[in-house]
C-alpha cells in the first residue's frame, strides 16, 4: 500500500523550473507520507510530474516508484497504491507473450501488462488499486480507481492542469489549490456526512475518480470511461449450486488476498464474517507450520456498561474467545479508553481530511495505531452486510416505503444543533433526496423484476455506492494513517458480481440475515458464531465519554474564534446537552446516535479551523 500524486498539463515545460517542481512532488509525498512511511520516490519530465510514497508488502528490495519501463522507443512511468491479487497468474501470462520482468512487484505486471495492451488490461485485475499511468508515445496519462473504490484517488483541474493525489491533503499541498467549501459542500457534510457524494471531494472544484472508472488527460480531450459497472442478470443456479459457488468466490477470495512478503493478520470480532475470514487464513497458514495473528477490539469498562438492543444484541468477547480455540490463533484483545477516542477525533480527520464517523472512526484508527506494533497487513470482514443483505433496512418494510437512503432517513435529527438561518439556506432536504434519487435511477434492474425485487435492487446498489464506500473510506483512511495496510476480502468483485443477483429467498433463506453467507460457512465455523445474531463494531457505553464530549464542545461554544459557532445555534446545543441521550435511535447506521452528534460536532470544527476553509456563497 501507499500514496499516490502528481501533475499534468500537455503546454507546460515543468523542466524550465526543475527544482521548484521537484519540491512541490516532494512536498505531495510529504503529507501523504503515512501512507508509505517505508520508502519514497518523484519523476519528472516536461509535461507531467509523479510521486509516491511506499509501504512495503511485496517485493521489499526492487519495487520501488515511480516504476519506469522502456520498449523500443516507448517509455511508460506508472505510480500504484494497492494490491494485485492475481498478479501471479497474469505475469504467468505476460511472461508466455515474452515479457521480461526485473522485479517480482505487481507495479511492473501492471504497467508491462498495459503497454502490451493498452488501457483495458485493468479489467484483468483482481485487486485494490489506484494508478497514474504516464505514456510518452501518446503524451497522455491514464488514472485508474479499483471497481469498488476501495483505494481513494482525488483529482482537480486548475485550467489545463491536472492535479491528483491519494488523498485531498495532496491536492492542497499544489501551488493555488485552495480549501474552499460552498453551498454544496455544506450540504454534504450537514445532508449528508459522514458520507460524501461519489466523484465529489465535498470541497469546491475536487471530485474524485469513480470506482471502476478510467480517465485520460491530453493535449487535446480528455475521456472518462467506466471498464466495469454492476450489472443485473437473471439467477440460475440452483440453492445448493448457489450455496456451493458462493462458499467457493470466499475462499478464494482470501486465499488470493493472503498475498504478501510479510506476515499477515486479520480482525477478529467473533461475528459470521470476520470469523469465516480468520477461519480460511489460520487453515491455510497451518498448512506452512505457521500460527495466524489476530485481533479484537473493544472499549474499556463495556463490560460494565453495556447495554444490549436491537442494533447490538451481545457483546464480542465470548464469540472471540471460542474462535481462538477453534483456529488456534495467536490474540490479542485491544482495548481502547474514552480519552483515547476522544483525542483520536481529531487525529480521524487528519487521516481523511473531512469530518467522518466520530468515535466510530477515531476508535478504529486507535486500533489500527496498535495492530501496527504487530503486523503491517491485516484481512477484514468489511463488506460483507451491504453485499449479503446484513444491515437492519434489508428486512425492515419501513425502508422499503421510504423514498430516501435507509441508514438517514429523518432530516431533523441532523438539524437538532445547526441554526436555523443555515437549514434555512442549506435545503437539505432537497439535496439528500437528490443524490438518493440519482442512484434509484442508476440502479439496474430487469425488466422481470417484481415491484418488491426491484425495491430490494436498489437497497443493496444504495448499500454498494454509499454506506459500503464510506466504510471502506473509513479503513483505508484509519489503517493507511498508521502504515496498516487493511485488506477487504469479501468485497471482491466476483463475489459481488454474483450475490447481487441472487435472489432474497436464496440471500436470506428463512428470513436468516445472511443466511447464504452462514450456509457457505458450514464447516469453517463453531454452529454458535455461524448462527450468531449480527452485532455490529462496538462502541463504548460509558456515560463518562459522552459527558467528556459535552464539555469539549461547551468550549467550542465559549471560543469567540470557533468557526463552527456561527452554523449552530447555542440555545439548541445547550438544550441538547441537558437532556437525556438517546443510544437507540442513530441518525447514521446503526451506531450514530447522540454522543455521535456531539463528536461529529467536534470534528466539523476541527476540521474548519486546521485546513483554515474559506465558506464562500
């Protein structure tokens, strides 16, 4: 894994003014550095300039970037932040149409496999990516984003020039790209944060590179083109045959994802999904006389405070306690304190330069800073309740009357603390149902479907495009902050290729949530964690943290230059601190409720006031 960034402009002679462009590439890879504390590296020519920064998973000793490759009288330059999963079977294959390699890197399978065959040698790949491709014969560059999004790559166009990185840090670490935030960009942080829009950067003129997208930058035009996009087609297999190749795409899914010259990991949360994750690797590393590492995670005195409900039934430990037995993993229980994930706030924001999921976040990157001690790859369970159906609007028939996004259904908690002068001007309302409404729009269907298939069509390509990306954001961000690389098996694109179309009699067989997934584990797992009711990642119950929130933000309140102080209003604030919190409704998912408003709050602040935005009408 690593970070990304460079320029482009087809009139610029950047060699004119070499070493002030060498030092703004340098100050690119300064502040994405995190992401590739191991090793860094910058390429110039006239026209283009690449950077990056590297941690080191494979190919430690010649995998260095910006990887350049000559042919004839062709050179290409590519910069790659991700994992080839595949790479094997395709330099196998390079290799019998007589390509030569001089590393052992998926960077040279990538960028040998393009120059042999252009830009649609990405469809090959099976893996996480984001890459910048330079090709000197044509003088044009080709950015590339994984079909799911799981790697970021941001982009902004200052006239003919093309700027990019892996992160938005990146982009403003460019001479005149500025921190600005407009009606839009308030509307996707109040409307609809923690999530963000797909193809926009929430700051005024950035946007990112879609999933599964190509773009091309040159003298002339540039072009974006979808290589792959999800795609409805009848289901034809049988239950059992379906149970069968369902059980078949997960196993191999992480078999191909174990893929490292290092040590792997996995999280481990005593659930259906990261259990059957750690389940497949521990068997696998058995097999070499080696014992996996494992992970959970918790928070300090839940033991005391926790409260079950219908979002979190059971606490994890038990389950995980039997799953080391079972796999005869190597553990540790990772406990993270409430001033831990209350400072670790700020430091969230610092990862994804936007505010994100408050504690749900700052906790996750606490952890992420400790599995580091240990481990540099870690396989997730990530993925797998938006891809089989998990979360609680897949089942409840309220979602499916509700025309607007299942996880924020209800506006006015959202506008609990803001003033009324913003909610007046924000109409959020209209901006939510928007974005809903263009992905109702693209969802595809068949034309077979009935009107509660196509309703549940929909839920899950809502699911893929915005709740799934934006934890997928949340464990790039949070694990790369730490030098971490987090792997997502069970969001490989094969896999959700195929369970798309698998009808919910099948997907959730005797309204089991889940109930494919737990049929394809029989065998892998202890029947008391294969058939354990969902609880999602834990969050702390104690009432201290949420007390430790209020008082943070009663001092935001009282600085007279707290940028946030003239978006709320600080009656409602007050008000809302003195009343009793509510744990069992969310105004995000599952797990956003009260305290979350307050650390969202906090974030949104911090977040004005580091990068200094500039709030233009």
């Amino acid at each position: 894994m690593c970070g990304i960034a460079g320029f482009y402009n087809p009139n610029a002679d950047y060699l004119n003014e070499k070493p002030k462009w060498q030092e703004v590439l340098e100050r690119m890879n300064r502040v994405q550095k995190r992401r590739g504390p191991d090793d860094e590296g910058i390429w110039l020519n006239r026209r283009c300039g690449l950077a990056h920064v590297r941690l080191e998973i494979i190919d430690l000793v010649t995998g260095q970037q910006p990887m350049i490759k000559q042919q004839d009288n062709r050179e290409c330059t590519i910069v790659f932040n991700g994992e080839i999963y595949n790479m094997n079977q395709l330099k196998a294959d390079l290799i019998a149409e007589g390509a030569v390699f001089r590393t052992t890197s998926d960077t040279e399978v990538i960028l040998e496999g393009y120059m042999r065959h252009g830009k649609d040698y990405v469809k090959q790949l099976n893996g996480i990516f984001a890459i910048a491709i330079w090709d000197s014969s044509t003088e044009q560059i080709h950015l590339f984003r994984d079909r799911l999004g799981v790697k970021p790559l941001f982009y902004t166009l200052q006239g003919n020039t093309l700027v990019f990185a892996s992160e938005i840090k990146g982009l403003f670490a460019y001479p005149g790209v500025k921190p600005l935030l407009d009606h839009d960009g308030l509307c996707e942080i109040f409307a609809l944060g923690p999530a963000k829009s797909y193809g926009k950067g929430v700051f005024k003129n950035i946007y990112e590179v879609l999933p599964g997208y190509c773009m091309t930058f040159c003298k002339n035009f540039n072009t974006t083109e979808a290589y792959w996009k999800l795609e409805s087609r009848p289901h034809e297999d049988s239950m059992e045959k379906t149970i069968e190749k369902t059980a078949w795409l997960v196993e191999d899914a992480v078999k191909m994802q174990m893929l490292s010259d290092i040590p792997i990991s996995t999280f481990l949360s005593g659930g259906v999904d990261s259990s059957l994750v750690t389940a497949i690797c521990a068997k696998e590393l058995k097999k070499h006389g080696k014992v996996l590492n494992t992970f959970s995670f918790d928070f300090q005195n839940n033991d005391k405070y926790f409260q079950s409900n219908s979002f979190q039934p059971s606490q994890d430990r038990p389950y995980v306690e039997q799953m080391i037995v079972h796999c005869g993993t190597n553990h540790r229980f990772l406990e993270c304190t409430n001033r831990e994930q209350l400072e670790c706030l700020y430091k969230a924001v610092d990862a994804r330069d936007l505010p994100c999921m408050a504690d749900v976040e700052s906790s996750m990157l606490y952890f992420c800073s400790k599995v580091t001690d240990y481990n540099k790859v870690t396989l997730t369970g990530e993925c797998a309740d938006e891809i089989f159906g998990g979360y609680p609007w897949f089942h409840n028939p309220k979602a499916f009357q509700t025309d607007a996004f299942p996880w924020s259904a209800n506006m006015e908690p959202r506008q609990t603390l803001l003033s009324d002068e913003l909610i007046r001007s924000l109409n959020m309302e209209e901006y939510a149902h928007a974005a809903y409404e263009k992905t109702i729009r693209e969802t595809p269907v068949l034309a077979e479907d009935s009107p509660e298939e196509k309703r549940r069509r929909e839920i899950a390509y809502l699911n893929l495009r915005w709740f799934m990306v934006t934890l997928l954001d949340r464990m790039d961000r949070t694990s790369m902050y730490n030098g971490l690389e987090a792997r997502v098996p069970l969001a490989d694109h094969r896999i959700v290729e195929y369970v798309f179309n698998i009808p919910w009699q099948m997907k959730c067989p005797d309204g089991i949530v889940k109930g494919l997934l737990r049929h394809a584990g029989e065998g892998l797992l202890p029947k008391e964690i294969l058939w354990r009711r969902k609880s999602p990642y834990p969050k702390t119950y104690d009432p201290s943290y949420e007390q430790m929130l209020g008082s943070r933000l009663k001092e935001v309140l009282d600085s007279p230059n707290a940028p946030i102080r003239t978006l709320l209003d600080a009656k409602k604030v007050r008000a809302f601190l003195n009343s009793p919190s509510d744990y069992g409704k969310p105004w995000y998912g599952q797990l956003m409720a009260g305290p979350q408003m307050l650390a969202y709050m906090l974030q949104i602040n911090y977040w004005l006031e580091k990068y200094q935005i500039q709030i233009i009408q």
